[in-house]
C-alpha cells in the first residue's frame, strides 16, 4: 500500500519531461528577458534625446541664420545703386551671424597712405571682433529656449549632456560656415567661431538648466547655503539692471544734450534710403553696446574708443567713425567736477540691492554678520556679471582698436562699489527695522503682515488647547492644600464658584450667615 502511494506523493515536485527542452521566458531565446528590455528601453530613450537636442539646435542656427541674412538682403533690395549682388549680401549676413556667435572676422581694406595721387591704395587686414550685442541677444534666444526644452528630459546631469551636445552641432555648424564664407575681403577664423559658439551655446543654456532644476540643486546644499542663495541671486540681479538702467538714462541724456551734433552727422552722410536703412540697423544691433560703455562711464572706469578714453575725469577721444551714435561722446578735454560722483549711482543700485534682499521672508532674525555676508555675495556676483558684459562690450572694429571698457576693471569697480552700497543700506534697514522709524517705510509693515500671516498659520496648525483640569493643573489664583489635609466640610471646592457660609452663632437659626471669606 505504502509503495502504491509514494509516486502519488511524489508527483507534485516532479519536473515536466520537456522541462529541459522549454527553456524559462526571458532567460533563452523566445524573448528578450527584463533586463534586455530595460536596456533597449534605455538605449531608446538616449537616442531620441540625442535627436531632440540635434534637432533644436539645427532649429536654432536656421532662425539666426534667417535673420541676419535677411536683414542684409533687405538692406541691398532696398538700394537699388548697390554693387553688390545678393551672394555677396548673403556672406555677409553669414559673417553677421558668426560675430553675432563671439567669433573674429578678419578684414582686409584698401588705404591710401600716399599723398601722390598717382600711388595705388594700400591693402590693410585689421580685425573685427566686437559683437553686436543685439544681435547676440536674437541668438540667445532660441538656445535658451532649448535649454528649457532639454532641461524637461531628465535630472540635471542628462540635461547637462544635451546642453553639450547642442554646443557640439553650434561649433561644428560656425566652423563650417566660416570655412564656406571666406573670402579676400572678408575672413572668419574657423576655430575662433566655433569656439565662441560653443561658448554661447553653454552659457545660455545652462541658466536654464539651472532654473528648471533650482529645487533639486538648491536641496542637496545645506538649509543655510540654500537660504543665503536663493535670497542674493535675484538681489544681484536687481544690482546689475540698476546699475544698466543708470548707464541708459546717461546715454539718453548724452544724446538728447547733442541733438544738434547728431542732425549734423546723419545730414552731412545723406545715405538714402538703402544706406540709410542699413546705417539705422547698425546702430541699433549695436545699441546695447553704447549703454554698456555708458554704464562703464557711470561706474567709474570708463571705456576706450580707439586710441581716446571716455570717463569721469575726462574724454580723450579725437577721431571717431562718422556714426550719429557716437556723436553722445563728449568732446575731447576734461568733464565737470560733478561727474565724479557718478559712481555713486552703482553705489545706489547696492543699497537697492540690499533693500530686496531685506525684503525676503527668510532674512527675518538676520545679524549684521548675516548683512554683511548678504553683501559680499551680492558683490562678487555683480562682479561677475559686470566682467561677462565688459566682456561682451568690448572688443576691435577694423582700424578703430581697442573699443569698450577694460572687463577686470569694470568689474573690479562695480563690485566695489555694489558691496560699499549693500552693506551701509543693510545695515541701516537692520537697524530701522525694529524702531519706530522704520514702521513708516512700506518694507517694515510687510514683515510685520508675513509674521502675523505665520503666527496664524502656526495657531491653526497646532493642536487645540487642553483644559487645566483635564491635565491635571488647578486654575491659577486657587491654594493648594497642604500635603495630607482634605478640605473642610462646607468649604469651597477648586474650581467651583464661592458661596456663602454661616457662621457658628447663627448656624441653624434660620439666619443668613456671615460675612463671606
């Protein structure tokens, strides 16, 4: 019996016969196992980013294309005596596109030096090399809507790769255009283009990076860094376009003050309407340039236009290009005493500065240690940020060489003065803020509205109130009965309202009692 039972038993744990012949789902060779579809699924994710970053960069170089060269086309259909033809304005459109990408373009110029009128001109290579800031500006933008798309894809890291891959195509994309617009009278360096367009590339992308993924980067720094960073970032920002807006104004009152000498440039050119046309579009791609140097002015360093230098103690300039823009620079010889406090309007852009950083909720309970950490990180990144834009402003235009400010100098000085004009403006809101003084000013009455606002989302959080009784305490003004001791019969109970009791000679009388204890 037992041995009839035991392969009844038994058959349960046995294997199928063709078990060595089925191999298991994922692990032979009917289908790709998990792991395998994982890594295809990777693989497949990788390539299609790798797609998307190519095609928004081949997307961006197309519209930055698209606009410079159709600015120069409309520039030579609108004058109908140029020699030109429209090849020659679409190089030239190209060799916009590349200085617009931080690129050199190498010029050669025919100069008469002789005075024989029979000696033929003299070739002359110089170099162009100051970008129109304008310009710049069109191609940021669609790199930095880019970035925003990359940044979408992914963590910080796979953003970063993309951002990379994107500068990969810009400089591949600048160097051979450089190499397909070179001519005898104009030369691009190919590797100075793709250089600055991989320059440009990452530098505008990588904000936006940055930005998409603020709460991540800012939560792997500890509580106090993150507090401190996400409070003097835009405080700097807010230093740097007071100290541009000053250096606007200036440039608009230079302008205005000149009218006159700027009627007289335009007149005495009598361009036409191509000329015309094309002399308005290049004052304005470099438009953003003058306010720059005008900011550099007003900082106290000045700028350089060609062999003269512009400042508060003086202009030096003597021979300028007949351009209407620059008839704002003031003539040659020195500048009145009141120009040196010019300076004191980036000194005032620190104090502004600092009064948006007070503002934050999270500069509550700060120390002067703590204002004046504020203001060194406010400082150094307007310094940093005034050293990219003397950067961006200066640079050569054919024989008129060195033109813009000194970038190290400039942000040497707006530094300075950013943090000189931080730290007094903080230091006098920590201390106006707790004084009657300061609950006048609009910044002291919303601290006060934001701490009343957390004090009562503190109360409402918080668990309801427990009575006395119930945990245990008497209600405060009752004694307490010595150790050992009930209280007395008729006596009044803790907690219980007081009544009258009667005293020893009327007690049973039918009188009412004494007087009350």
């Amino acid at each position: 019996m037992s041995s009839a039972r035991t392969p009844t038993a038994r058959r349960p744990a046995e294997a199928p016969a063709h078990a060595d012949r089925v191999p298991a789902r994922g692990h032979g060779q009917d289908g790709p196992g998990e792991g395998g579809r994982g890594r295809l699924a990777g693989l497949g994710d990788a390539f299609a980013d790798l797609r998307l970053a190519v095609s928004l960069a081949v997307g961006g170089i197309a519209v930055g294309l698209v606009v410079c060269v159709g600015l120069l086309v409309l520039g030579w259909v609108s004058d109908p005596a140029a020699e030109t033809g429209w090849a020659q304005a679409v190089r030239l459109g190209t060799s916009a596109w590349l200085l617009a990408h931080l690129g050199d373009l190498g010029v050669t110029s025919l100069v008469v030096t002789s005075t024989s009128p029979g000696d033929p001109p003299t070739e002359v290579a110089s170099l162009v090399s100051l970008p129109p800031l304008l310009l710049v500006a069109l191609a940021v933008w669609p790199v930095w809507r880019a970035g925003r798309r990359t940044a979408s894809r992914g963590g910080p890291v796979r953003s970063l790769l993309l951002v990379l891959v994107m500068a990969l195509v810009w400089a591949g994309a600048a160097w051979a255009l450089a190499w397909a617009v070179d001519t005898p009278v104009v030369t691009p360096d190919p590797t100075a283009c793709a250089l600055g367009a991989a320059v440009l590339v990452v530098a505008a992308a990588l904000p936006a990076v940055l930005l998409h993924h603020r709460d991540e980067l800012l939560g792997r720094l500890p509580r106090h860094v993150e507090v401190q960073v996400a409070r003097v970032v835009p405080a700097a920002g807010v230093a740097l376009a007071g100290w541009l807006l000053g250096g606007a104004v200036l440039l608009s009152a230079a302008l205005l003050l000149d009218l006159t000498t700027v009627g007289q440039v335009q007149t005495s050119l009598a361009p036409g309407l191509g000329g015309g046309l094309a002399l308005l579009l290049l004052q304005l791609v470099f438009l953003p340039t003058a306010v720059l140097w005008a900011a550099a002015v007003l900082a106290g360093p000045g700028t350089w236009v060609g062999a003269g230098h512009v400042g508060p103690g003086g202009s030096g300039v003597v021979d300028v290009p007949a351009v209407p823009l620059l008839a704002a620079l003031p003539s040659p010889g020195e500048l009145p005493l009141w120009a040196f406090l010019a300076p004191a309007a980036v000194v005032a852009a620190g104090a502004l500065a600092a009064w948006h950083a007070h503002r934050d909720p999270t500069s509550r309970g700060a120390t002067l240690g703590d204002r004046a950490g504020d203001a060194v990180a406010v400082a150094a990144l307007a310094g940093l940020g005034a050293l990219a834009l003397g950067w961006l402003s200066s640079g050569a235009l054919g024989p008129w060489q060195p033109l813009g400010p000194d970038p190290l100098v400039l942000a040497a000085a707006v530094a300075v003065e950013v943090f000189a004009g931080a730290l007094l403006a903080g230091c006098a809101l920590h201390l106006l803020s707790g004084r009657p003084l300061g609950r006048w000013s609009r910044l002291s009455g919303r601290l006060r509205q934001e701490e009343r606002a957390a004090a009562a989302r503190e109360a409402a959080a918080a668990p309801g109130p427990v009575s006395r009784s119930s945990a245990g305490l008497r209600p405060p003004g009752r004694p307490v009965p010595p150790a050992g001791r009930a209280p007395r019969t008729g006596s009044t109970a803790y907690g219980a309202p007081r009544t009258t009791r009667p005293t020893a000679g009327t007690a049973g009388t039918g009188r009412p009692g004494g007087a009350l204890r």
